[in-house]
C-alpha cells in the first residue's frame, strides 16, 4: 500500500490517496480546491475517475465538500450509516457547510460503514471504528498489517478534535481516544496537519491527557 496526502489546501481537510487495487481516497476536502487536488492526482498519473472508493471519515464540509466531484467522475462514497443521510439531504447546518458559505450538492451515498466493518482495497484491508465524538459518526480507519491510523478530526498530532459543534460529545471522544489506546499503532494520519510515522502510541495518550 501506497499513501499519499493530496489535499489540505486551504479550508480544506487533508486528502489520503491510497494506491492498492481499488484506488481510494479518504476524505476529499472543500472542493474549493479541487483544480488543484486533480494536479496532485495527475502528478502521480492518475484521473479523478481512477478512484473507485471515497470513505469520509465524518460528514464535515471541509472533508465532505468534494465528494460530488468524485461521484460524477464514477466514485462510490462511504460514510458512517449515522451521517450517510445528511450527504444524501444536501444538509448545510450539521456538517457546517453553512460555515463556509456553501450549499453543498446531494450526494449519494453507496456504502454505509459501521463498527468493525472491513474494507478490503487489496492487500490493504481497512478496519472501520466507531469514534464518536468531534460528530456522532466520526470513525477511524486502522490498517493492522502496517499499524496506521487515519484519524480524520478524532485526534491530530498534538490536538484532539474539537466537541462544539453539531452532535459533538467530549465524554463520548475521550471513550473513542480510550479504545484507540488500545490499539497496535504505529503512524498516525489525522485530518489536518502533519502525519507521524513512529510515534501515534503516545500521541493517542497525549491527545487523552489533553482532553
Ligand atoms: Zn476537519
Ligand atoms: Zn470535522
């Protein structure tokens, strides 16, 4: 497995490229940048049609808002089964597209993830938890063979993700940061910011001290 950060831009979230035999992106950004996000694609000789599979690690627009691009270039998306609706309503207010002065297109949504539930890209099989907290279907994606983490806005390098805002719920992520304590991990790729390749142990037990 081959990973690469292709997003990240301004509002927009970090994007995972992962290249196995179903190509697939985690997350997708604002959309505000996707011009740029397809030069990042073209750069590693790919189209935004190569990619077969989108799992959104929540429904948050800056990780959502460029989903509709992939779908029409062909893409199956993924999101938690708790937050599958409000991509499919177009909602402005849960996923905090009003925020960024959008209203973002209906998108459908061809696979609903839940707890435990395996995705299989190959020789990549990515595990989907559960971690509710920063949205009530936030989740992780745990790849055990390699001991990495995609985080999305659960826990970042340093920081926990923030509980303000629509279905936030500081004692159910501080819950989620206890299951992912217990986990064999290795690097860690969160939603913003930097990745870590050696040391996500001790920042899922730093990111439990902050909260
Ligand atoms: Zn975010
Ligand atoms: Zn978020």
């Amino acid at each position: 497995m081959e990973i690469h950060q292709i997003g990240g831009l301004g509002f927009d979230s970090n994007i995972y490229l992962i290249l196995d035999e179903i190509v697939t992106l985690i997350d997708s950004g604002t959309g505000q940048n996707f011009k740029a996000v397809r030069q990042n694609l073209e750069k590693l000789g790919l189209k935004p049609s190569d990619i077969k599979l989108l799992i959104n690690t929540h429904c948050h627009f800056d990780h959502t808002g460029g989903d509709h691009e992939f779908l029409k270039a062909g893409c199956q998306i993924a999101i938690h089964e708790s937050e599958a609706g409000l991509l499919r309503s177009g909602d402005r207010f849960v996923t905090m597209a009003h925020f960024f002065g959008e209203n973002p297109e209906p998108v459908e949504v061809a696979r609903e993830l839940r707890d435990g539930d395996q995705i299989r890209l190959g020789k990549t099989i990515l595990e989907v938890i559960h971690t509710p907290g920063h949205t009530r279907g936030s989740i992780c994606l745990y790849e055990p063979r390699l001991g990495a983490l995609f985080s999305g806005d659960t826990v970042f390098c340093g920081d926990v993700g923030r509980t303000d805002l629509p279905t936030g719920d500081s004692h159910a992520l501080a819950r989620s940061l206890q299951r992912l304590a217990g986990l064999k991990l290795k690097s860690l790729y969160p939603g913003h910011g930097p990745a870590a390749e050696d040391d996500a142990q001790e920042l899922i037990k730093m990111a439990i001290e902050i909260i």
